[in-house]
C-alpha cells in the first residue's frame, strides 16, 4: 500500500479483544452476590453505548415480552438510560468506565449480545486504548 499511496498514512486498527483487560475469572458466583444477580438464572448482557435509530433499542421493549422467570437480564450502556430495573429481572447498570467491571460482568453473563442493526467492527467484546 505504501507504494501504490506514498502520500497518504495508513494504520491497521486491532479489533481483537485486549486479553490483559478482559479474561476468565473465579468464582462467578461472588461476583454475581456483588452485583445483586440470582444465581440460579441464565444471565443475558446487552450493552449499547448510545441510543439511537441503528441501535435498535426498540427492540428490548420486544425482548422483555419473551424473558421467562429463568433469565436475568443485564443492561449496560448510556442506550439503555430509560430502562428501569426490575428485580430478579433486569438490572439496568447505566454507563460503565471501569474495564475491571465490564469483565466482570462479561464473566459473569451466560449470554452476551447486542440489539443493534449494524455495527463497524466484527465484534462487541473490544477495547481499543487511543493514547
């Protein structure tokens, strides 16, 4: 590519997951009492960083029809800011900064997923530090 556009700056973007960040941990079941989680639930993680058209919060008023009393649903994101919490059904954590708390919850969640149409990376779990 240099050759063919020597004027221009090119920069390859890692959209892998930092394994120093995020990675396996013990003991799911204390992290879950931290959180206020039942622990006899399959456990569902959506996370959306902002709302709007193309991230299809719409959506979760659909989904929260089919949750059954098996299913604990976690929310994170600044998207889901008008989702109230309901217990032992949905527990709305708002916008997250700490990396250590997200990979807590990416750990403690059975299922993670996003209700977005579209997204430009090939993956939800990532982190990118732009220093």
């Amino acid at each position: 590519m240099k050759n063919i556009y020597p004027d221009n700056h090119h920069e390859v973007i890692d959209c892998t997951v930092d394994i120093d960040e995020f990675y396996p941990l013990q003991n799911i079941n204390k992290l879950k009492k931290k959180f206020k989680i039942p622990l006899n639930k399959k456990i569902l993680l959506s996370l959306c960083s902002y709302s709007c058209n193309s991230k299809n919060i719409s959506s979760y008023d659909i989904l929260k029809k089919y949750l059954d009393s098996n299913v604990f649903l976690i929310l994170v994101g600044e998207g889901f800011i008008s989702v109230s919490n309901i217990k032992d059904k949905i527990l709305n954590l708002g916008h997250i900064e700490s990396k250590a708390t997200l990979n807590q919850l990416y750990n403690i969640a059975d299922i993670v997923f996003t209700l977005s149409n579209e997204e430009t990376v090939p993956g939800i779990a990532m982190y990118r530090d732009w220093e």
